[in-house]
C-alpha cells in the first residue's frame, strides 16, 4: 500500500546500505518519493541511479546537496561553480523537484560573514542561467546558527528568503524543521515563503533534549521537542502540499538499527506525529 505525502532522504538509512538497496526498501513499505546524496548516486553510477527511480516510477522530492560557495581564492571559486554546475546536471537527469543548497560559511581564515554571504548570493547567480536552462529549480536550506562558520552562512528561513527575492522565481527554500523551529518569526517568514511561491521542501526530523552531537543525532519525529504539526499547518497553510521528507542523521540511534525497521518507524511516526 502506498504512502502517500512521505519521502525518505536516503541519508535517513546511508550507513545501512547503498543506493539500490535503499530504494528496494522503500518500495517495499509502499514509499516512492526519496531524496538521495550525490555520494550516494555516485556509488551506484548515475545512469544506474537513474534507471533505477525511471524503472520504479520514483519520484526525487529533491537532490542533496549543491551549494558550499564561498571560496578563499578565485581557483577555488571556480571550483565551486563547476562542482554546483555538475550537481545541477544531475539533478536534471533525475527530474527532481529541487537541488537542494547547503550554502557553505567561512572560507578559509576569513572572519567575514557578511562576504561570505555576498559570496553565496554571487554563486547562486552565477549558475542560474544553467539551472534555467536545465529545467532545475534551487532550495536554498538555511542551516541553524550553529553552523554558521563551517556549512552555512544563511541561518533564517528570512536571511534565505531575501537571497531568493533578487534571484527570481527558480531559486526558493528547503524548510527543513531541524534548522528553523526554534525561529521566533517562523510564522511569518513561512507565510512570506507562500506568497512569494517559493516552498520547495519540506524536511521532518526532531530536536532531542538533550542532544548528544549537533549534526549527528537528530531524532525521530515524536522523540524531540519540535512542534511537527504546527509546522505542517504553517507549511499548507502557505500553499505548499507536497511531500514531507524524512531526513535524520543518527550516528549512535537509528543509523545502528536496521533498515527496514527504521523506515518502518518514519511510516509510523510521520502518520502519528506529521500528518494533519
């Protein structure tokens, strides 16, 4: 029986096995919406990837991740562009509902956030045309502030939404709850993100108290202290209806458990403590 209105990011089950095991997983519990990492396609091979979502009738509710523009020197620059260019042809390939950007923080010893973020919107611009032309839209993820220095810059669904107004309609948000409950104009900036057309995503996990590792112990939905309903209403209420999408790193938890159990949980958990 098909779950309708949940997709698992992969990285939910990366440490359990590979790209084709994971699908074969997911299909089993009757999932078709999944969200991989570009690590992981490549393990399998692109056009294998491919073959394997096209054969299955899988649809990507996005790609993780491009992103990570802030360079300390116009080689790396470069670099960087290439590199977001190329996941943007894979993206494509896929047919996925976004590429998801995780925008990067402070390039070498710079201690200037400001440029950093310059930087970001810079590089964005500088690969639109080739998004355009590709037919893939661009999710930029804005990461708690934690991670401010090392992998992300953009800290606020606001901070993301003001880079998206200058960009155009093809750059919008992947509004990941990790990262935006503790928001105190969340609200706002969700409805914000509706009028302006620009929700792409929509990421569940939870906040444990306490938590034991900032990136890698999110916890399942219902274990934490994020309010998952509340947000959905918020998401529907700006417009945005697609999937919900599963994504938790769990170093010590769930990435330990079995596959199959754990998707097993999301199911349980998504329809316990995420539909509305």
């Amino acid at each position: 029986m098909q779950v309708e209105g949940l997709s698992i990011n992969l990285a939910t089950i990366r440490e359990q096995c590979g790209f084709a095991e994971a699908v074969d997983i997911c299909l089993k519990h009757g999932i078709t919406s999944i969200a991989p990492w570009r690590d992981q396609v490549a393990k399998t091979g692109l056009d294998e990837a491919v073959r394997i979502v096209k054969s299955n009738g899988i649809k990507l509710t996005g790609l993780c991740r491009g992103g990570f523009f802030p360079a300390a020197n116009e080689v790396d620059w470069q670099k960087n562009l290439d590199d977001n260019r190329r996941a943007i042809d894979e993206a494509a390939a896929f047919s996925a509902d976004c590429l998801v950007l995780v925008v990067g923080g402070l390039p070498g010893s710079s201690k200037d956030i400001v440029a950093a973020r310059q930087m970001v919107l810079d590089g964005i611009a500088a690969v639109l045309p080739h998004a355009k032309a590709s037919g893939v839209k661009l999710a930029i993820e804005p990461l708690h502030p934690m991670y401010a220095a090392d992998r992300s810059c953009v800290n606020t669904l606001g901070q993301a939404l003001d880079m998206c107004e200058p960009l155009g309609e093809d750059v919008g948000v992947a509004i990941d709850v990790y990262h935006v409950w503790w928001d105190p104009d969340l609200a706002n900036q969700i409805a914000r993100a509706g009028r302006m057309k620009r929700i792409f995503a929509h990421h569940i996990c939870d906040w444990l108290v306490p938590t034991k590792d900032m990136l890698l112990d999110r916890g399942m939905m219902g274990d934490g202290v994020i309010d998952l309903k509340g947000i959905r209403r918020m998401i529907e209420a700006a417009g945005f209806v697609g999937a919900q999408e599963v994504e938790i790193f769990s170093a010590e938890t769930w990435w330990k458990r079995p596959a199959e159990e754990v998707i097993a949980t999301c199911i349980e958990r998504f329809r316990s403590c995420c539909q509305i």
